[in-house]
C-alpha cells in the first residue's frame, strides 16, 4: 500500500490519533465473568428500564426500536396524548417529532446515522428552491406568530449563517440591472411573488415592484417575457457581479502582510522553518491576480523590513530599534507586486529560517510590529497574517502573565488585560484591514488579550499549545496543514454582510468576528468559508397576516481577482399558530450553537457559573413549558418532545468542552481558544466539536450502502460517547471536526490491521508509530467526505495526553468533576421539581 502524503488529506482533518486498547485502566472487578466488561464509568442507579435490552415498538422497525418499559405510551397513544394535551393541530408528518420520549427509560435516542436537519413544512416547489441548511440555518423551522408564543415555548429564535463556505455550484449573475425592492431594498429571490409579468411583490415588505425590462430576458433559455424563470427567481443561493454603484472606491488588490516572531523562543521552536517551506510550496496559489501585493515584516526586541523591490540582487533588511514610534520606510519596496518580485521573496524565504538561528533575543515587541503593519497597510487594506510564539514583553500591548492554576475559569482572566488589541483591530477594520493570528506557543501567552486583534477585525485564530515541530510532531503536522489551508483558501477583501428578515421580525444580537457599523451590518475587512456567524432574533409585531416569514443573508466583497461581488442566500420558513408546532420544527442542533454563542458571552459578562446555570436552565425551562402546555396526560419521568431528545445531552456536551468546563486543570490559553472557536465556527464544526461522532468501523459491511458513481459506501451507525461502546475485538472511529482518533482494541481482527494498519496483528503494533495509510474504506464511512479525492489518511499515534482527549469527548462518561448523561438527566428532573 504506497504510502499518502500529508499534503492529500481533507482541508478540514488534521490528524487521526491511534490508541491501543492496552493504554486503557482495567475493567471494574464487579463485572460478571461472562459479560462484557465495560471500559470506563458505568451509569450510576438507574431505573431497571433504563438498563435492560431495547425492545422495539410496535410500530417501529426491530433495528431503531426504544424502550417499553412500565408506564411508557405506545406510539399508537401519541396522537391522542397531544390532542388532549392542548397541542392539536399535528399533521401526520410532525407526530413523530411531538412523540413524547420519557429519557430516563429510553436511552437509546442518538440516531444510527446522519440525520439532516428538519425540512420546513413547505410546498414541494418551495423546499425545492429553498437555501441549504448548510449555508443558512434558523433555530426554529416553524416560525411563531407572536413573541408570546415563543416566550411560552421557552426556544431561543436566532439564525445559523455560513455565507461565504465553498460551493460547487454557485449561480453567477451578470446584469446591468441587479433588482431589488425600493423600499426594503431586499434581493429579488424565489419567494417573491410576480402579479404579472411586469410587477413583483417584495415577501420581506409586501410593497409591488415594477419589473425592468432587462428582467424580461432569461440568459439561461435566451428566451424574452418569463421573469419568473431568471436563475435569481430560480435559486435561493446567487452571486452578482456588481456594479461601480455598490463601490466606495476602485476594488482593492489581494494584499498579503506576514508579520512573524523571529525571537529565540520562535527560533527553537522550528515553526519558521515549517511557515517559509509551506509558503514556498503554496505561493503560485495565493489567491489574487496580476496586481497580488505581499510584503514581510519580522520582529523580536526590534522590528524588522525587508526591501523586495524588482531590480535588487538579493532582499535588503532594515532594522528599526525605536519601538516607541516606528518608522516606515517607503510602501511600494515593502509590499511589493508578487508578480514582479516572486524570486526576491523565494530567496527571502528560503533565507529567514537561518537567518536568526544564533539569536539570543528573548524579548516580543508584538505591538509596536502590529502598529507598523497597520501603517503598511492602510493605503490598501489586505490581510495581516501575525505569527507568535509568546508573552509580548516590549512597547505598546506588552503583556504580565496572568496565568494562576487556581483562576482559570475567573471571569476577570476570560477577558482581555488591555484594549490595545481591540482599539489596533477597530483601527484596521476601519481601513480594511483584517488581522488573522496564529500562536504557536509553549507557555502561556494572554489569547484573550491577543485574540481581540482578530475578533474585531473579521480575522481568524489558530492556536498550537506546546509547539515544537521536531518534540510535536502532531500540532507540527497540523499547524503545516492549517498553512495549506489557509494560504490557499478563497478570500474577500473590504466585505459587509447584511441580514433582512420579515417586517414584524427583529435581529438584537451578532455573534461571530467582525465589527457591527450599523444595526444590521457588519463589518468584514476579509471574508474566508471557514468561519461562521449567529444571529439572535425576537418577533416584534404579529405575524398572523403572513404564512411565511423570509430571511435574506446579502455578502458584498471584492474577490482576489479583483470583482466586486454580492453573494445573497434567501431561506424561507412557515409561520405557525400553535405550540406544537412550534416544538416540531425546533431544530435542536442549530439551537444547542446559538445557546453556545450565548454562554461563551455570558461567561465573559459575568461569570463561566452564570453561563453553565443559564445552558441548564434552557433545558429546564424548555422542557418545563412542554409538561405545562402539552398533554395532561404524561407518564412520570422526564419527558420530552421527540424533535428535542437530543437537548439534554447537547448541553451536557456543551458544559464538558473546554470552553465551559469547570475545575482548574484546562489551561487559560485553551479555555479562551474553545471559545473562539465556539464563536466564530459553522455549525457542523461546533457539532463536531461538542458532541463528535463515533463509529465501530472493523466490521463495516455493504448493507444499507450508499451506492455513488458506482462506488459502494458503507454508512456504520452512530455510537453514544461512552466508553461502554468500545470492546475489545473492535476498532473506532471518532470524528471531532478538526481532529479524528482511531481506538483499537487488544483482539481486533487481524485482517483488518493488516489491511487497514500494514502490520500482521496488534502486538507487532509500534508504540510510537508516527503514521499509518488508511484504506479509501474508512474515509468513505463518512457522508461529507464523499467530495474529496484521495485514497488513504494519515494517521498519527499520540501520547497519553491525546489518550486522554480521546476520553474526554466520551461526553455521556461521568468525570471527576462532571456528571454522567443519565446523572445529568437526574438533575434536570430535579430541578424542574423545584
């Protein structure tokens, strides 16, 4: 099996980690012989239904049975439950969702497999044109008439947004006219209704529109007098070209500025060694066009330029020692075109690794560097990508350790120690400037003060705790995966986003990296489809006299090629009257990412307490308003909706990640990470990052196969995280969104280490095996891996500390600080008693 280079893998997998079943604690004494023991926690006390073996419903089929344990109603009685309980109205479609699930009997809730997100109750025509959940996503697929029935429902009601992620399909629209309503000034889209084929009516403001004559040709059919078929009537996701009326100035060129920590911290560490090879192999691939611009400032107690003008024989370095205030030399030798001066920066590259191999300098002059590329740039805008391996000790932004093993989950340390950083991003922003920051450091160095430089500049984080890329060659492996990613990846220049929704619908709240100009605009100095946006809402006047309520989502950038674009995503759901329509169309997944938007600002707020108390109340008050409104006549135990089982154990995943935890032992520096991430991911990726998916995967086979382009593609089921579900003959598969670990078990089959691994069996396993190919077989178990070309994975064995990683996405486990799921479930009842 020849091996897989790391440059083949998926842009969104890292690494894979190995663990071998010997790595694990001995199994309980208390087992009996003949069973199974299980690994890890077991449940504390349960209910005896609870336990036993599920046994499946009648009207079920064997294979996704539940429980049927005393006092649990047949599915037969649901029907009659809810028309009793209050919540009449239910179609046939919605029963299952309203089914009343009792989670203190029924534990196996998780779904075998991948389930999309609920599909809106629209007409057939109308779900057809409508925006993909993967690129737009409400809370709720059932709108509410009134702000009282979503108080009564006890739902959060906010957007889920990915609006600049990768399509292979993107409508492109070129037109001297691009049609909007005059009063709204909403897009026309799918949704709006033609009177005639001269008048339009807006479905966001309900004002007619006259229809241009330009609008009268199709340029699909090249056909004259159908409006109403225009590929922006036909597609709820498009792309304008748009016109001089929507610049404020010519459209920039794609402007990059690396700004890299050459201190003797940096040095030993190796990153710059591993940055300047993967920008030489990815500089033919930066985005942009003839008039690319790239420039490259370094600094450690001083800060340092670098002349690469075309003509020169070799780069020119200029040392500047008055941090204090910073002089720039001339801009055009310092951001020089690509194009032109591409072997001067080849031979800087290949240059600067060794070039400060002697330092002794151990001091940062972050600030000062930060001050000097926001000069360099402002003429233009662009992206400053900020390599750093440490405390900033120098000039403006210098930073104390705050780092106390005894306060770090404090509110006070959550936040940032100074508003240098925020006021320098507001800055950049302002000239479109975006600050992108990658911290690869060894110990603690204040992220929640560095990471404003992004957050308010629409920039990214990455962070690398303990790197080295010779001592860890799993963040070295990740961090030169990441680079390929991110030097390669599509980009947009001086973007504003805004969002329009239904009259009677109000936005309160953003969530996300950018900064807020006005109301319902924001601002993006760059744009990249790897960051994601949240949006809270609340109904400010009725919506009775609509059926249904609009979402417009408009992206206006200029591409690195120089065009100034609109991209605009039109999602359109059903208003609705009743309560139990209200808890069919929750979409728990995109309610469990906003509710971790909200706590990720009420830990900073207030208190890391208050936002733990505030995710459980959610599901307490949620829950409670079920019981209150729905059927009066309920079996004891903790009830909930179908739509909602998952609620629970959303939120217990939530209170486990770093981000939230309690107790001392997650590091500052990675607390506040989680939490960037929380803030400014998609919603696949927080999911993934929550709650990640677990496959048996030695023992796949081809029934119930997806058959692609005549493949065949095993689809295994879904496990619950508990380490219950690991066994010794098996081998398993965790999905966490940027990391995958593989557990093998002592007597996993031989075939498949062999086929799978290279080696005979488990015990010719190395202890210290660095990376193994994976068949095409595993990768393609995984439905949003069908896309990427490739036909093995590296794979990489971690030590013990990555073992316990592993341990900790097994979210239904008890800890020494948190409870276990059916712990969980327990409290919740509890405090739902009160």
């Amino acid at each position: 099996m020849p091996d897989l280079l790391l440059n083949d893998l998926p842009t969104h997998i890292h690494w894979l980690s190995l663990f071998l079943q010997s790595d694990l604690a001995a199994p309980p004494t208390s087992v009996p012989a003949k069973q199974a023991p299980p690994f890890g926690y077991n449940y504390p006390t349960m209910h005896p239904a609870y336990q036993q073996n599920p046994a499946p419903r009648p009207d079920s089929s064997p294979s996704h049975g539940g429980y049927n344990p005393p006092g649990y109603q047949p599915y037969s009685q649901v029907l009659t439950l809810v028309s009793l309980g209050g919540l009449g109205g239910v179609s046939e479609l919605e029963a299952e969702t309203l089914r009343p699930v009792n989670l203190l009997q029924e534990r196996n809730i998780l779904p075998p497999k991948y389930t999309p997100p609920p599909e809106p109750n629209l007409s057939n025509d109308l779900r057809k044109v409508n925006c993909s959940p993967d690129t737009f996503r409400c809370t709720l697929t059932n709108i509410p008439q009134t702000q009282a029935l979503l108080n009564k429902a006890r739902l959060p009601l906010g957007l889920l947004l990915h609006p600049f992620r990768d399509l292979t399909q993107l409508p492109v629209i070129t037109s001297n006219t691009i049609v909007r309503c005059r009063s709204c000034r909403t897009y026309i889209n799918p949704f709006v209704s033609f009177l005639d084929q001269r008048r339009w009516k807006r479905n966001l403001c309900y004002r007619v529109n006259d229809v241009p004559d330009e609008f009268m040709y199709n340029p699909v059919t090249r056909s004259y007098g159908e409006p109403h078929k225009r590929p922006e009537v036909q597609n709820s996701t498009v792309e304008f070209i748009a016109s001089s009326d929507y610049m404020l100035r010519p459209p920039q060129p794609a402007v990059y500025l690396f700004v890299l920590d050459v201190s003797h911290n940096a040095v030993e560490s190796g990153y710059l060694n591993v940055f300047c090879q993967s920008l030489l192999d990815n500089l033919e691939k930066l985005p942009g066009d003839t008039r690319t611009r790239i420039g490259f400032v370094t600094f450690d107690s001083t800060v340092h330029f670098y002349n690469l003008q075309e003509g020169l024989s070799q780069p020119q370095m200029l040392v500047v020692s008055d941090i204090d205030d910073v002089f720039i030399p001339t801009h055009d030798n310092l951001l020089v075109n690509l194009k032109e001066s591409k072997e001067l920066v080849k031979d800087l590259l290949n240059a600067l690794p060794g070039m400060f191999t002697h330092t002794r300098e151990t001091q940062s002059a972050l600030g000062p560097a930060l001050q000097a590329a926001y000069k360099l740039m402002c003429p233009t805008g662009g992206r400053v990508s900020v390599f750093q391996t440490q405390l900033p000790t120098l000039g403006a932004g210098l930073l104390q350790s705050r780092e106390d093993p005894n306060l770090r989950s404090s509110t006070k340390h959550l936040g940032p120690a100074t508003d240098f950083y925020k006021k320098l991003a507001l800055d950049c922003s302002g000239q479109q400037i975006g600050v992108d920051l990658f911290l690869l450091s060894s110990q603690y160095s204040d992220l929640a003060s560095l990471a404003c430089v992004s957050k308010y500049s629409a920039g990214s984080v990455f962070y690398y705790p303990s790197f080295h890329h010779v001592h860890n060659t799993a963040q070295s492996q990740k961090f030169q995966k990441d680079l390929q990613r991110y030097l390669t990846r599509k980009i947009g220049f001086e973007a504003v986003m805004r969002i329009r929704c239904t009259k009677g619908l109000s936005i309160h709240t953003f969530h996300g990296n950018f900064f807020v100009r006005s109301t319902d605009l924001l601002s993006l100095a760059n744009v990249n489809p790897d960051s994601g946006f949240a949006v809270q809402m609340s109904i400010e006047g009725s919506l009775a006299d609509t059926s249904l309520a609009c979402f417009q989502a408009a992206l206006l950038y200029t591409s690195s090629k120089g065009k100034r674009r609109i991209r605009v995503h039109t999602l359109c759901l059903p208003v609705v009257s009743q309560l139990s329509e209200v808890f069919a169309g929750a979409d728990i997944q995109a309610i469990t990412c906003l509710l971790a938007n909200m706590a990720i600002d009420r830990s900073i707020s207030s208190s890391l307490s208050d936002a733990r108390d505030a995710l459980v109340n959610a599901v307490v008050d949620c829950l409670t308003a079920y019981r209150a409104n729905g059927s009066n006549i309920q079996p004891s135990g903790l009830i909930t909706p179908a739509a909602l089982r998952l609620f629970p154990l959303y939120v217990l995943a939530l209170l486990k990640q770093k981000a939230l935890r309690t107790g001392t032992s997650t590091r500052l520096d990675e607390r506040v990470f989680s939490m960037c991430e929380l803030k400014c991911q998609p919603l696949l990726q927080i999911m993934r990052m929550a709650h990640p998916d677990l496959y048996r995967i030695d023992n796949m086979t081809d029934q119930a196969a997806l058959h692609l382009n005549e493949s065949v593609i095993p689809q295994p089921h879904l496990l619950q995280l508990t380490a219950e579900k690991l066994t010794r003959e098996g081998a398993f598969l965790m999905d966490c969104g940027s990391v995958m670990f593989l557990w093998l078990g002592k007597c996993c089959n031989e075939t498949f280490i062999r086929d799978v691994l290279g080696y005979p069996n488990y015990a010719s396993l190395p202890s210290n095996m660095v990376s193994v190919c994976v068949c095409v077989r595993i990768v393609n178990c995984f439905p949003f891996l069908t896309s990427i070309f490739f036909h093995r994975v590296v794979l990489k064995v971690d030590d013990t500390s990555a073992k316990t990683s592993f341990f900790q996405h097994l979210v239904e486990d008890r800890t020494e600080s948190a409870f276990s799921y059916y712990e969980f479930l327990l409290h919740i009842q509890q405090q739902m008693s009160k």
